[in-house]
C-alpha cells in the first residue's frame, strides 16, 4: 500500500509539472508581449490595429514597437508595453487580431511574453533605425540565470560586429523557465552570426539556459500612448 501511495504521489507531482509547464500563469503585473505573425497588408494592418491608439489604451497597454522580420519580408514583429500581463494576453487571444488584422491562411500568431525585470524603453522617435534582438531563454533557474547575467556587467564583445544597447529583461515562471532578453541592435543583419557563435553558445549553456530560440527585427516604427 506505500508502495502505490508513493507512486500515486510521484505520479501526481509529474502530472501537476506538466500542466504547470503547458499551461503558463500569466500574472497581474507589468510586461511586455511580443508577437510574431504574417501579414498580408502592413498599412491595413497598422490602420485596423494600431491606430487610434484608444483602443490599446483602454486594454491597458502604454506603447508599441513594430519590426519587419529580418528574413521574411512578409512577416512582422511587434512589441506591445503592458499593465497587466494577463489581461494583455488574454485582449490578444480573444481580439480580431488574427482573423481580422491578419488575414485568413496565415497561421495563427506566435506570442512571446514576461513579466519586466528590466523594463524595456519606449519612445516616439522621428526616424527609426538600426533593429532588434529577442532571445527566447529556457533556463534552468531563473535566479541562476540572472545572477550570471548581472555578473558579466555591460556586455561588452569584442567580436559582436554592431553596438548592442538597451537591454531588457522579461520572465515568465514555469518548468523551465522563460527569460526574454531584448536588445536593439546598431546594424541586425551582423546580430545572428554573433549570437550563434560556439562560445556565445557556451556561456548560454553555462548560465543554465536548455534552449534558446531567436527573432531579429528591422526597426519599422515605435510608439507611446
């Protein structure tokens, strides 16, 4: 009978880390969303979703950023500032944003999202260049991770090829953990041979990170609300 009690435990504890990991908890907290999706008509696009800005505002989001895919000229990043983490995906999920904004065919939206450790900055530049980087971390503890990250100070390569600046942190609990670091990058079409490289690889792995998926996005357009 302890024997099977033991097993129903083990059983239980692997079932609840399964749904913990497939079903993420979104909290109410401040974050960013980041959002990765074809799109047949970016001006159609921009007019249905983007502007007027009301309704972004009354769903509690503050400013966006749009970025044209580096690889695939049809598809679009876009960045989203948010009160509420779980109210902002949850307006996402259930808006028109695909079927209406998008277009029928296109595949449903990728959604990345945290909650700010380090808060990204937004602003209304006349003309925007340069891009951006978004690094999609699974790592094995978030506090290791982060302890690793603030030890290597500004991030400074010497290999990098193009100025990185502006970092921002964005964390989402889980099994692993979800670690969003952005970063706008000087001259992006030189950011994925340097965030590929063996040995950027290596420190990944040595902060605890399992995997690690990457967008690169030329800088369209930047907004606040």
């Amino acid at each position: 009978m302890r024997i099977f009690f033991r097993f129903f435990c083990l059983s239980l504890l692997c079932f609840s880390a399964a749904c913990k990991d497939s079903r993420p908890v979104y909290p109410d907290a401040p974050g960013n969303l980041f959002i990765r999706q074809q799109i047949c008509d970016i001006e159609d696009f921009k007019k249905t979703f983007l502007t007027p800005n009301q309704k972004l505002k009354d769903q509690g989001f503050s400013a966006y950023s749009l970025h044209r895919d580096l690889t695939d000229p049809k598809t679009y990043i876009l960045t989203l500032k948010c009160a509420n983490l779980k109210r902002a995906v949850e307006f996402i999920q259930s808006s028109n944003f695909h079927t209406v904004c998008v277009g029928a065919g296109l595949g449903t939206p990728v959604i990345w999202c945290g909650t700010d450790v380090r808060e990204r900055r937004y602003g209304n530049p006349a003309k925007v260049t340069g891009g951006i980087v978004i690094a999609n971390n699974q790592v094995k503890s978030f506090d290791f991770w982060k302890t690793c990250f603030d030890a290597e100070g500004a991030h400074h390569h010497a290999n990098r090829g193009y100025e990185a600046s502006d970092y921002s942190i964005h964390h989402l609990s889980g099994i692993p953990d979800t670690v969003l670091v952005v970063h706008e990058a000087s001259d992006v079409t030189k950011a994925p041979a340097f965030m590929t490289n063996p040995a950027m690889k290596g420190e990944m792995e040595a902060m605890g990170v399992t995997s690690i998926t990457i967008w690169y996005g030329i800088n369209l357009e930047e907004r606040t609300f």
